[in-house]
C-alpha cells in the first residue's frame, strides 16, 4: 500500500484481510488505485471525499464499498 498526503496510490493483494480493504486515514483514493483486483470484495474507506477514475474497474467480486 502507498499512501501520500492523504492519497491511497496503490493497494495489493497483501493489503488486503479476507478480500476486505479498511483504512481510515486515507482522504482521497488515486486512478486505477484498486485496478484489476479480482480477490477484492470490500473497500471501506470512512474519510474519502473523492475516488479517481477507473478505481474499481476488473474487481469483479466487489459487492460493498462504504465511504
């Protein structure tokens, strides 16, 4: 995982605790930040205000994403 000022950059399969993401510092989620993660099924993420573009596209077992 990559966090810069606020920004999540970059997550992993490693980040990741039975497929579910969780951070609560994170302000703001970058492009393509979660691309092509087919083991994700759930992003919470309770201070973002703003997603990139493409953030999710190729997670098809993603069911929730609670901000």
């Amino acid at each position: 995982m990559k966090i810069v000022n606020g920004v999540l950059i970059s997550v992993d399969a490693s980040d990741l605790k039975d497929g579910v993401f969780y951070n609560k510092s994170v302000i703001e989620v970058a492009d393509k930040c979660f691309y092509d993660m087919p083991e994700l099924k759930e992003v919470n993420l309770p201070k973002v205000k703003k997603i990139g573009n493409d953030c999710f596209c190729s997670c098809g077992s993603l069911t929730t994403v609670t901000l």
